[in-house]
DNA sequence: GCCAACGTTGGC
DNA sequence: GCCAACGTTGGC
C-alpha cells in the first residue's frame, strides 16, 4: 500500500516551515482543523504519508518543503478546552467533532513552488487546493506530486545558473 | 486593506 | 429545508 500525498496549508507568520523544523523528531500537532471538508481528509491520513507544507497568506504563497504523518489521527482536544482558541461548543468529551494529526518535518525546499507556478502547470488544473482555494487539508494525487517536484527541481537548477552571488 | 469565494448559522 | 446574514480565508 503507497503512501498518500496531502498538502497542509499554514500561515508562516503563525507557523511556517521552520518552525517545523526546529521542532525536529518530536514533530507538530496538526490541530485546529475546523472545517468538515478538510476534517474528513485528515482523518483518512496514516502513519507515513507525505504531507507538503504550503505558506498561504503571506508575500509568496508556495510550497516549501515536505513532513511526514507520523500519527494517525485522534481526538482534537483543544475543541473541548474553552481557552483553546480552537474551542469549539459544539464539541463535547463525548461527541468531540474535531480531530488532530502529527507531523514530523521531512525537508525545505532551497526553491519553493509558488502558487503562481501550481497555477500555471496545465498538469495541476485538477489540484483539489487550486479549486477550492480556502481548503486547508487536500490529497494531491501522484501524478500531481510528480508534476510538483519536477517543478521544484526545475527551480533548482535555475537558481544554480541565474542566482548572481553579491 | 480590499474583496471574492464560500462555509456556517439561524429564523422562518 | 431554504436562504439571508454573517464570518473567515487568502490572493492580490
């Protein structure tokens, strides 16, 4: 069984990609999902899937790197702590709607993917995120990942040649 | 900061 | 179950 891919949009002035770094093998608790669509993705996520990190909200919305879902998911606590901004009163012990994954970071990219670029790649039209811009959890199907690494390849290797050293 | 897209809420 | 009002997301 192949490990599915999934990209899990963060906005990096709260918790960008290295932060995720810095958090090392411990990884990260992908919580506060708070939207049904995404929710359900999440919870069809195993232990080994690849889940790239796309910074939304900020100058250069891109992909930036890559971690891994080292947990599978549970029970989002924060959706029954009423201090948690994730608080959620619809949410109870026994009926809690709202669940929760780790991750563990994989790499940075040297050159992100920028949504410009997503955008422009005829094989990413069907890109789930790209049709619905506000979903934050979304399966990126392997013909896509593929589409989506060459890209970050190609980026590399212009960088290689173009990056004038100042 | 603006605004389009779109999910959620709640009255009826 | 419809739909208007409202809130949030996120690119630009």
């Amino acid at each position: 069984m192949t490990a599915a891919i999934w990209l899990l949009k963060t906005e990096p002035d709260q918790f960008s990609i290295l932060d995720l770094a810095d958090r090392g093998d411990t990884g990260e608790r992908w919580n506060g999902i708070r939207n049904y669509q995404a929710r359900n993705f999440l919870r069809t996520m195993q232990v080994g899937d690849v889940a790239l990190i796309y910074h939304s909200a900020c100058a250069v919305p891109a992909i930036v790197g890559s971690a891994w879902v080292i947990s599978a998911p549970y029970d989002d606590v924060d959706a029954i702590d009423p201090a948690s901004p994730y608080f959620d009163v619809k949410s109870s012990a026994s009926n809690l709607r709202w669940s929760a994954i780790d991750i563990q970071f994989s790499q940075r990219w040297a050159q992100p993917v920028t949504l410009a670029q997503l955008k422009a790649a005829v094989e990413l039209s069907d890109m789930l995120v790209l049709r619905q811009a506000r979903l934050s959890i979304s399966p990126v199907l392997p013909a896509q990942y593929s589409a989506i690494l060459a890209l970050a390849q190609q980026n590399e290797k212009q960088s290689t040649f173009t990056t004038p050293t100042v």
